[in-house]
C-alpha cells in the first residue's frame, strides 16, 4: 500500500527485501488527499519541513508536480516491472483497509507492505494504515518509510 509514487530508492529497497527469490506486487495506491491536510502539516513542522508546511494549501500529498494519481500508480507499477518483479495495481477511492483485506485472502498475500511518509499524529494513535492493517489482514505487517523525491542520493541509503 503506497500514497505516492515510488522513488528509485523505494523501489530498489522493497525489490531486494527478499533477496533474489521472484518477487509479485500487488500495489494498492491511495493518495492523501485534502481531508488529512491538517496532520499532513504536523508532521512537516515536525519534521523541520517548514516549506512543505506551507505547500499543504497548494497540492495535497502523493500528486507530485500536479501528477495524476492513475499515472503515479503507473510509474510505480513500471518501476517494479523494470526490477524482473510481476506488478498489478489499482487505485484506492474508499475503504482501504477493507480492500486490503479481501487482495490478501483472495490473493494468499504472504505479507503486506505499507510504504509511507512518516505521519507522527496517526502513529502516536496507532490510526496509521500499517497499525490498522495488523489487525485486519492476517498476514505479517511490514512498515517502511518511503523516500522523499527530492531527497539528495546519498541520503537514500536504506
């Protein structure tokens, strides 16, 4: 489960996770859009982000540069394909927990990933999607921070 789209370094991270056994994706995207805008600026500001902060007004999280989440998802999903992993994918608009569930047991999931920025209000109330998820998929939760894009390379060594 992503918010936005992957960077080089999120890729190369979760593609190596399991060494050089073949490796499927099923990727679930759901941006966050302007409910959360509030939280969103929390964590900026605690982050030091103060700039990003300030943006929250302007373009809501996971549309990087104004990109639409269906070619988001898309670059995502080539991404993944370019490491020799199998990716599908599909864009969230309700219940992302719900549809979690039911690509696990439909799919026989081994694990779930949650790949997000941190998000400390939702953290500290275990109201995240990877909390929320241990409790609801049945299959072990793996919790990652993703990348910043505009992260300088060296600072995005996992």
């Amino acid at each position: 489960m992503i918010e936005q789209p992957l960077t080089p370094a999120d890729v190369d991270f979760v593609a190596s996770l399991h060494g050089d056994d073949a490796v499927s994706f099923i990727v679930l995207m759901q941006p966050r859009g302007d409910q959360d805008r509030l939280l969103r600026a929390i964590d900026d500001v605690a982050l030091g982000e103060l700039d990003r902060a300030v943006q929250e007004a302007e373009m809501p999280e996971g549309h990087a540069d104004g990109e639409p989440a269906e070619r988001a998802l898309a670059h995502s999903l080539d991404a993944l394909r370019a490491t020799g992993s199998e990716a599908v994918g599909q864009l969230v608009q309700r219940h992302p927990l719900d549809l979690l569930r039911s690509v696990v047991e439909e799919t026989g999931a081994d694990e779930v990933i949650v790949l997000t920025a941190p998000h400390f209000v939702e953290e500290f109330f275990h109201r995240d999607w990877a909390s929320r998820a241990r409790h609801k998929v049945g299959v072990p939760v793996l919790k990652l921070f993703s990348h910043a894009a505009d992260e300088p390379p060296e600072s995005q060594q996992s």
